[in-house]
C-alpha cells in the first residue's frame, strides 16, 4: 500500500499540498509525518547505513526530504534544498559567484539582500552591478557590458512591486555562463514559477506565505536541473556550512503548506479588493500592485502570474512622513508589524525601517495581506485614513 503522492500521478498542487506531499506515514499509518528528533543515524553489521542516505541530520533527514520533493513540485524543478532562513539561501546562492566574478541585481528590491550583496561582494572582490530590471532594454544593457555570472531577481519586487520579464532575461543568460536565480517569495509556487520560464533557480523566504504563520524562520532553494554545478555547489554549501532547518521547523513548514492553496485564494481576493477601493481613495496618491490595470507591468504580470497576483502591495499616502505614520498607527486591524505572507495583516513604514539612503519614498506604506474578512480590512483603512 502505497503512502506517497507524486506529481506523477497527475494530481493538482492544492490536492499534493492537502496531503503534505505523501499520505500517510508507513510506519505507523499516521496521517501526519513524524518529527525526527535525531542528529545520527546508525549503521549494520557491514557499516552500510540502514537507511541509505541517512548518516547526520544536517543533510540526511526524511522529514527534509519529504519537505522538499513537495516543494520542487510545486515548483515544476527537479530538486529543492531547505535552509535556516530566506537569507541563508540567498547567501548560499551568492556564494557561487567566485571571487573576480560579476553580479547583476535588480535594483530596489528587499533591503535585507540588497546589503547582503553589497557587503558580501565588497569583501570578496565581486563586482556588484545594480540596475532596473523591470526596464528591460537597460538591463539588457547592463547585461552585454557586465557578462555576470550570476543574475538576481525579484518578481514583483518588494516594496515596489515592479515586474521583470523572467523568460527575456533568461533568454539573455542562455548561451552564456550566467545563472539566472528568482526571488519569487512574495508570489508563491502557485502563482509564479519561475522555473518554467528559463530560470535556473528559484529562491522563497519560507518565513513568509510558505509557512504562513509567522512562527518560524526557513528559507528554500529549487533548481530546474539537479545536476548542474551551481546546484551541486548549493547542496554541498548547505550541508557543509550547515545553514540546515531544524526538525521542528521543518515539520511546522509542511504543517503550513498544508493550507497554502486556501490561504493564498483568499489573500489573493482580499489584495485585490483593498487595492481597488484603495486606488479610488482621495487621500491615497497611488497604489503599487500589480493586479491593479494603471500598474505599468500589469500585463507582463499577467502573462507570467496566475491564481492571481499575491498578497503584498505598497501604497503612497497623499501627503509625508508624518501622514503616513499617523494611518498606520490608526490602523486596528492591521499589526504595525515587519514581514509578510501570514494570516494576519500587516502595514509598515518602510522608511522607518530602512531610513535615510535606501530611496524609500517617506509616504509609502507597504501592506501585508491576511485572510481576515476583506470587508473589515477596506473598512479599516476607510478609518484610519480619516485621520489626515
């Protein structure tokens, strides 16, 4: 009696992502997988492993596994690595760029791997070049004089929620040395894959709408070709360096996945509905998000995204700094809070966060949407924009 589910078996993602990727677990026939606890593994007589694969826990995990083959079919790729955070993975990427090498960046995206790059680059005499990718003529610019080894994205970018046009810019990378890697965290598998594109690698901050609870840090990286080099030094940089999630995390991961279909249907619904009835308000100058027709990547996005456009947007408040701050600390529903993609609303001053040099316009608020009841979160800012 079989106690796996594959993609093979034509099933859809929301129903693998019901069943946590596999059944029930064989051992016991419990419908829920167990939490291995243990670091080491023994051996038999012959001092052959008597699980094959399972040696130490840093890269020899069933729970791992398991959480992984869900996710790289999600993804539509070959193989997937889970890491201790969305910035362990970043760093894990990045570090396949030797020193002497290029990185081409989009410019404007999460501010966390914005000066991860930089400072990382700086030490290890790698040249950083930043630049508009949702301009694709610029950037093919870029491109041609850089020769990079390893281009960055962001689709949508965060807090911008610009859109680059992934299969251009792979078609740039083929032929060439370049990797081409997608941080695709504020989209979620079920709306971007960004792999079928001609992206070579796909990046999520687990943290955020993966898990979607705001109670654990994780990080996951997935490849369209398991035996290329850079995939080979990604799963050796993870095992090695140990940037591994822990058990529990791990089992609180596929414990989110779970309901990730639901929650992203109704996220989905509730940012598109705020961002409308935000786009009319008078006192709110514009709304970024790319579900919205006056967005300018609005049909590119739509070529690229399905099962919507995802649950984070940033707004400009008619007025400055205080303004904004003064909507925010109105707001009862949504939590004055940093992250994205959990259950819960939240809105963040991202120049307070950020401050002085980051280009953050003073008047934006970037908004994490939840699954309250859509008419409550309208309603909310209905109020608290009453204020200004």
């Amino acid at each position: 009696m079989s106690n796996s589910l594959s993609d093979s078996d034509g099933l859809h993602p929301d129903s693998l992502l019901a069943h946590a990727g596999g059944g029930f677990d064989a051992a016991t026939g419990a419908v829920v997988p167990p939490i291995q606890t243990a670091t080491t593994f023994v051996r038999d007589e012959d001092y052959e492993p008597v699980l094959p694969g399972h040696i130490y826990s840093r890269d020899s995990n069933a729970l791992y596994r398991k959480t992984e083959k869900l996710l790289a079919a999600l993804e539509g790729g070959e193989d997937s690595r889970l890491f201790a955070s969305g910035m362990a993975a970043i760093a894990a990427i990045v570090r396949s760029v030797k020193p002497g090498g290029t990185l081409l960046a989009q410019s404007g995206i999460y501010w966390g791997t914005t000066l991860f790059l930089r400072k990382h680059c700086a030490r290890n005499n790698i040249a950083l070049v930043e630049a508009d990718a949702s301009d694709l003529s610029a950037f093919q610019d870029e491109f041609s004089v850089t020769q990079p080894d390893l281009v960055w994205l962001e689709v949508p970018s965060n807090p911008f929620l610009k859109v680059a046009d992934i299969r251009k810019i792979a078609e740039l990378c083929n032929g060439t040395s370049a990797v081409l890697c997608v941080d695709a965290t504020a989209a979620t598998p079920l709306i971007l894959k960004p792999l079928s594109f001609g992206a070579d690698l796909v990046m999520h901050s687990a943290t955020k709408a993966l898990n979607g609870h705001s109670d654990l840090l994780g990080g996951v990286v997935s490849t369209s070709n398991a035996s290329s080099e850079v995939w080979t030094f990604i799963s050796e940089e993870r095992q090695n360096a140990g940037a591994v999630l822990g058990s529990f995390e791990t089992w609180l991961l596929l414990r989110g996945l779970r309901t990730l279909a639901l929650r992203v249907e109704r996220m989905n619904t509730n940012a598109i509905d705020l961002a409308r009835s935000l786009e009319a308000h008078p006192k709110v100058k514009s709304v970024l998000y790319p579900g919205l027709k006056s967005h300018p990547q609005h049909s590119l996005a739509k070529s690229q995204m399905t099962n919507g456009f995802g649950s984070l947007m940033s707004i400009m408040i008619d007025g400055g700094k205080d303004e904004s701050l003064k909507v925010a600390g109105a707001l009862d529903i949504f939590q004055r809070a940093t992250s994205l993609g959990g259950t819960e609303s939240l809105v963040e001053h991202r120049f307070t966060i950020e401050g002085e040099g980051s280009g953050i316009p003073e008047n934006l608020l970037r908004l994490s949407i939840g699954i309250e009841h859509g008419n409550d979160l309208i309603a909310d800012f209905d109020q608290a924009l009453t204020t200004i």
